[in-house]
C-alpha cells in the first residue's frame, strides 16, 4: 500500500478552492490513482475514464489543465509537481522490497522460535517432568543441591548444554539443568538484550540456584509456564536474601532447632507464603529463623 501526501492546506489553496466539485474529485481520484498505479503522475486519455466516475469527465481534466493543476502531453495529462510530494516508482518498489524482506526475517525467527520450543519440550525427560507434576499436587519439589556459586562469569550468552557461544563455560548451565530437572526446561532461553543477562546473573550471584529454581516452579503454579525466563526475572529480585550457608564463617547459630515444616528450608529458614498479590514468596520463618528470633551466637 502507498500513500498520497496532501498538504494540510491543500483545500483552501487558491487553485484548488476554486474548482468546481467534478473537478476537485477528479484532481484527488487521479492523485490516489497514480500513487496506486505508479505512474508517478502520468494520465493516459485512454485510462480518463477509470480513474472516476464523473459527469462530464473531458471538461473536467481542461478545468484542472486551465487551473495550473494539470500538464497536458502528447497522449494525456500529467499532475503537476506530483513527484516533488510523492515518491516515484523506484523508490516505492524499494520500500515494498525492504518490507518484505523484513516480514520474511520476522516470520522464520518465530518459526526457528517454535521449533526450539518443541524441540526442548522433546527433550525433557518424561518422568521428571511427571515426578515434578506429581510434586507440585501432593508436595514440595526436591531439587538438586545448589552448586558452589562463582563471580566469575565467562560469556552471558549461553547454550543449554553447558558451553557459551563463545566456547566458554556457560554460567547458567547449572540453573539452566536445575529447571530442566525441576520440570521447565521448555521455558526458553531467548534473551536478546544484555541487560536481562546482567539482572539473572546479579540474581544468581545473590540467591543461588536452589531459591531460583523454588521461585520458578512456585510462579509457573500460580501463572503458567512462561515463553522465556525473563518472566521470572522481577519474581527473582523480590526475593530475601538468604541466610549464610551453615558452616560458613557468617553461617548464623540457631538457639532453636529447625521447626520441620515442609514449607522451611532448613538451611535458609525461609518459609513459603502468599505475598500482597496473592504469589508465593519466601520470608524468615518465625519459629526457627534467627532474624525473628534474635539468637546468634
């Protein structure tokens, strides 16, 4: 599709205000006519008759040739300056290349998007993924222990089986097994913008893949599986910090015992609750978390 280019005011120019009706609906027919046909302005007196309909169509074209609107050729008419406001055929062909050109890209970056998509949801192992189904109706999910967390990153533009495009280690690689195993491993990781690496590598640095994977699988409970892990991004840094690991040198010392609730991680001591949006999320469990408590040794 094109477009014709009208000035705003166009009606009361002093050319145009004095035409009769015909004549105006002519003028704008044939200038939507030649936008549409590319003729770059160009009225064949044989294709007069098919650009409107309009009584007395002859007299209207010699008003618009004696109003200055109007060119007359060899074999018809030509809309005077049409090209000063309008593009010509070469540059509308052009503009229609580039936009089909770019529909294409569009169209197999979405096909190439699904295919991964299927393709991860293959590959999952069917009985981990009904051991997380099963979990999730009677129970809590057990996931992998957490590895030992580094700052140390190589390339934040990882692949799923453990090595960065760049030949790198991928950083994620054990966040990236943890939620395969825990059951989304079809969640994909499409990231394009560095910034989105930058937060989920501050979030791993700070929580951890185990408090990670839990806040995962606890929003895919309430809203669904996501397309890509950016979803879970802002449920990531809502997150408390958690405690030091036990025998660490900050590792807090409990004067209470662990309460045992299946909802308290007993290293973190942080429980599952509901928080203002009805979402789980993890807060100090009031029973055995020092920070209620007030015991540290």
């Amino acid at each position: 599709m094109t477009w014709v280019r009208l000035d705003d005011r166009f009606p009361s120019h002093r050319k145009v205000a004095l035409l009769s009706d015909r004549a105006f609906r002519l003028y704008v027919s044939a200038l939507c006519w030649s936008s549409e046909n590319l003729t770059e302005g160009k009225i064949h007196d044989r294709e007069l008759t098919v650009v409107a309909r309009v009584r007395g169509m002859k007299a209207a074209a010699k008003e618009l040739e004696g109003a200055q609107l109007w060119d007359r050729v060899d074999d018809g008419w030509v809309i005077h300056d049409y090209l000063e406001y309008n593009p010509d055929r070469n540059r509308v062909q052009e503009e229609r290349e580039r936009n089909a050109a770019r529909q294409k890209a569009w169209r197999e970056r979405q096909r190439e998007e699904r295919e991964a998509k299927k393709a991860a949801r293959e590959d999952s192992p069917k009985i981990e993924s009904n051991a997380v189904t099963n979990a999730s109706r009677n129970g809590a999910v057990t996931l992998p222990p957490p590895p030992a967390r580094s700052t140390s990153y190589g390339s934040t533009a990882g692949e799923a089986g453990g090595e960065a495009a760049s030949g790198l280690p991928d950083p994620f690689a054990d966040l990236k097994k943890a939620l395969a195993t825990a059951g989304l491993g079809a969640v994909a990781w499409d990231i394009r913008k560095h910034s989105d690496w930058q937060r989920i590598k501050t979030q791993l640095d700070r929580l951890g893949v185990e408090l990670m994977v839990r806040a995962a699988v606890n929003s895919s409970r309430a809203q669904g599986e996501p397309a890509t892990v950016t979803a879970w991004i802002t449920r990531w840094q809502s997150l408390a910090d958690p405690a030091p690991a036990p025998g660490s040198r900050d590792s807090p010392a409990y004067d209470t015992p662990h309460c045992g609730d299946i909802d308290c991680h007993p290293d973190t001591r942080l429980r599952e609750v509901e928080d203002d949006d009805g979402l789980p999320a993890l807060t100090p469990c009031k029973k055995c978390h020092p920070a209620t408590q007030g015991a540290r040794k």
